[in-house]
C-alpha cells in the first residue's frame, strides 16, 4: 500500500491556561490520511483548528499528543527529513521587501543546503510568472505577484507535498483563478497539495478529497463528490402567472423564500419528498406555474449543515 503524503494519528493540542483563561483545546484526537498525488481540502470555521495543525506539520507548534508523519517521516523522531519533505505557504505575505524575487529564493535555498548547483531559482520563477521580474524589489510587486513568490518560495528545495493556507484571501477573481491554474500545474507535476480555503467553490474547483475541522475535531473526511452527496436538500425555484402575496406554507417545504414579484425559491428535503410532489403541493394552492428550475446541493450547503449539526451538538 502506498505511504500517505501526510498521516496524523490523534493529533492533540492543549495551550496551556493565560490568567483567567482556561486551557484551550485546539486539536482533540485528529486523524486522517493525505494520499500522494492529490489536491486535498483542509476546511473548517475561524478557530477549528486548521491553522494549528498545519504550524505542527511546520514544526513552529509543539503538539501535545498523537503523530504525524510527512512522506513516511515522524515529524518528532525524523523531523529534518519532515521538513524537507513538506513547503509552506502561510495566509501572510512575509519576506524582505529590500530583496529580488531572485534573491528572495536564493536565501531560502541556502536556508535549506540547497547547493549552489542545483539551485532553481530561475525556473521557479519561470512557473509562477515571475521570471521578467526577477531583478525587481519584491516591495514593488503587486499583491498577486508577491503571493505567487510566496509559493515559489516553498518550492525551492523540491518538497513533493506543499501546503496553501489561505492562498486567495483578499484578490480578486482574475488572480484567483490565475492562482486555482498555479495549483493544478504543481499538481499535475507530481506534487500534493494540502489547501486551505474559505472559498468553497475553490475547494469544490480544485480538490479530490476533503476534510472538515470543527472545534477541533474532525467531522468529514471523503471524496469532493461524496461528500456534496452528502447535501440531501434540494431547491426549486418557481415561477407564476400572478404576483405572490404571501408564502405558502407546508411541512414538506423546508423554507419557502419570495426571491422576486412572481417567483418563489423552495428547499425540500430529498429524503422525505421529490420534486414532482413540491410542484403538485403548489398547483393545489391554486398557484399556476410557468417555469421551473432546480438547484443540487452544492459544498457550501453541505459545510454549512456539517459544521452546524457539530456546533449543535
């Protein structure tokens, strides 16, 4: 069987009591596999703990309890080849302003024993369509250049799994997609890729598989189609031949919104009704349809509901 690109076994993370703040439980017995050659999507609300476990893998925070290896190497009993293993892409964007993209890697190059010789700093530059600007001062690229630097950067002693926190935060949707592009390129040349995003479309675009972080446990871990299988709602929008004055109502209708002077929006649960007897509920309210469409469950609804039924809980 093929070794994981990264395997956390009850990975825990107790910070220690601040004053009168109590001890704070960010990671609770996560386990999970990332499998080589993927696009694999870490997701979670703000303080599930994504940010935490990916600071272990960097080896910038200590865990209290579990393992974790990267390419087949414990980050405690191994962690020099861990760490070669494995590039970081943090949400800031931080390197010295005063240097070029080109000096940028060739310092991180050196920070790793990268000889002189097998140095790649053009290329990398080249990848992340860098390479006109490689005599510029990092300070004058833009935002969206400073950000394809920042993953040139990780890339500079060859690791093949690489991790994106955040890499789309704040720019705008052309550089996002120029970004979503970047992503598959490094994928498609044999490097795994651990993103995390709050974009859902992204992780619904961009990754084979995803795990949910909530509280800091983990509560799904499945294939990207699976898992928006998991969305059992369904809408139907429909329009009318008259101006709808009040909503109708009925136990089989989940929500029934007004979305415009003719036009209703109404979710129902697939499990329990189909389509065909939400618009015969309709009809029999004496309402006269004239078009109808429908709308799947999409990840966004599919997150919504799992991080909501954990929160419940």
């Amino acid at each position: 069987m093929e070794t994981p690109a990264i395997r956390i076994r009850d990975l825990q993370k107790v910070y220690a009591p601040a004053g009168s703040a109590p001890a704070k439980h960010a990671l609770k017995g996560v386990s999970f596999d990332v499998p080589q050659g993927q696009i694999f999507g870490l997701l979670g609300p703000n303080g599930a703990g994504k940010s935490t476990l990916i600071n272990i893998l960097a080896g910038l925070v200590m865990k209290t309890g579990g393992t974790a290896d990267i390419w087949g190497f414990d980050i405690d009993s191994d962690s020099r080849n861990a760490k070669r293993s494995i590039g970081i892409v943090p949400q800031e964007v931080v390197f010295d302003p005063f240097f070029t993209p080109f000096e940028v890697l060739e310092n991180q190059a050196g920070l790793y024993g990268v000889p002189k010789a097998a140095r790649r700093s053009m290329e990398l530059l080249g990848q992340v369509h860098l390479a006109d600007k490689h005599n510029a001062y990092a300070r004058t690229l833009s935002g969206g250049m400073k950000r394809r630097l920042l993953i040139a950067k990780a890339l500079v002693h060859m690791p093949p799994v690489i991790v994106l926190d955040e890499p789309t935060a704040g720019v705008d949707v052309e550089l996002r997609r120029q970004l979503w592009d970047l992503v598959s390129e490094l994928n498609a040349g044999g490097v795994t890729v651990v993103l995390t995003t709050h974009y859902l479309e992204e992780a619904e675009e961009l990754c084979d598989r995803i795990a949910i972080i909530n509280h800091g446990q983990l509560i799904a871990n499945k294939p990207t189609r699976e898992l928006i299988a998991m969305g059992r709602e369904k809408v139907v929008v429909v329009t009318l031949d008259q101006e709808i004055g009040q909503c109708p109502e009925h136990p089989a209708f989940h929500k029934c919104e007004k979305v415009g002077e003719h036009t209703l929006e109404i979710t129902y649960d697939m499990d329990r009704t189909n389509a065909g007897e939400v618009l015969s509920l309709v009809q029999a309210m004496g309402l006269n349809i004239v078009d109808v469409t429908t709308r799947e469950a999409d990840l966004e609804d599919v997150f919504v509901s799992l991080t909501s039924s954990a929160q419940a809980a």
